[in-house]
C-alpha cells in the first residue's frame, strides 16, 4: 500500500508541475492571520483542546517561558476542555488504594490542589469518564467530581449513578452555553 501511494503521489506531483508550466501564475494569496491576530466574531468560539491530563503535581508554580506560553493561549480561548485521565481526591476523601498500588502513594490520583492548578490554566470543561474512573472506588470518583467542581471546573462522563453518568454538563461563557457529554468505551 505504501509502494502504490508512493507512485500515485509521485505521478500527481509530476501532473501538478506540467500543469503548473502551462498555467500562469497567480498572485500569492495573502497570509492567514494568526488566531491571536485574527479579530474575533461574536458568533465564533476559540476552543482549546489539550487532551490527556494526568498531573500529580502542582505546576502553577512553573516559570518557564515555554509553558507560559502554553498556559496563555489556553486561557485566552473561549472555552478550554481537556479529558482528565486520573482521579482527584484527598487521602481522607478515599477508603482504598487502587489497583496494583498501595496507600496515597499509588499512581493517578492527585490531592485537590491540581484541580485548582487546572483552573488556574484556564481550564473550563473536562470529561472523567476513562478506564481509571474507578480505580479509588465510588469515593475517589465522587471526589474528583467535588473537586473540579469546587475549582471551578464542570465535569461529565461520570456520577452518583447511571443516569447522573450520562447527564450533560453545561458551562457558561458571555457567548452562549455549552454542553458535554463523556463516556467511555472500556479497556477491553
């Protein structure tokens, strides 16, 4: 399959540069701005995606000028989403350590203090349904929600029950409403 796409690409580019002889040549189009340059509608949204979270520890104290950077650009979106992949609870707030790990050491989960941290970058929105959602337990999960809630941070994909789990989450910026929904296919 690779051979064939190698020659197919190969023959359209030949096709492209014998076109291009005959043709005459346009005008270069003008640059597209940049997104921080480009004016902004009231009818549009900058939405930032940043994936996969998974932070144990606190990075609001960060200085480097690269993350910084980072961090601008997420706060100055609309709205900012991101797929927490851990759970977010105190020692106190769990009654077990998940699986294959031991005491409030084990691995993905965070004290309450990263979900601040994940405001504080300008996190909006995330969704906790993924094959760690459960790893502490009903407690754990419970607590993630608090936590993100409590920070300021709307949450779906997960709850109290079935029919809370699938529930919508709204968030609310000046420019309207938005609703997620999160769920998760398994690990499987």
């Amino acid at each position: 399959a690779a051979a064939v796409g190698a020659v197919l690409a190969g023959q359209m580019l030949q096709s492209a540069d014998a076109d291009a002889q005959t043709r005459p040549t346009a005008p270069a189009p003008a640059p597209v701005p940049r997104n921080d340059a480009a004016p902004r509608n009231s009818n549009t949204w900058n939405v930032t995606v940043v994936g996969e979270i998974m932070a144990v520890r606190p990075f609001s104290v960060l200085t480097d000028p690269d993350f910084q950077s980072i961090v601008k650009l997420i706060r100055e979106s609309d709205l900012a989403y991101g797929h927490l992949e851990m759970n977010i609870a105190a020692p106190d707030e769990l009654s077990y350590a998940p699986r294959g790990s031991s005491g409030g050491a084990g691995y993905l989960v965070a004290d309450p203090k990263i979900a601040q941290d994940l405001k504080w970058a300008g996190i909006d929105t995330m969704s906790v349904a993924n094959n760690h959602s459960f790893d502490w337990g009903e407690k754990g999960m419970l607590a993630t929600i608090k936590n993100c809630n409590r920070a300021g941070i709307a949450v779906a994909g997960t709850g109290k029950d079935l029919e809370a789990a699938r529930e919508p989450v709204y968030f609310e910026k000046d420019k309207g409403r938005v609703a997620l929904v999160s769920s998760s296919s398994g690990n499987s």
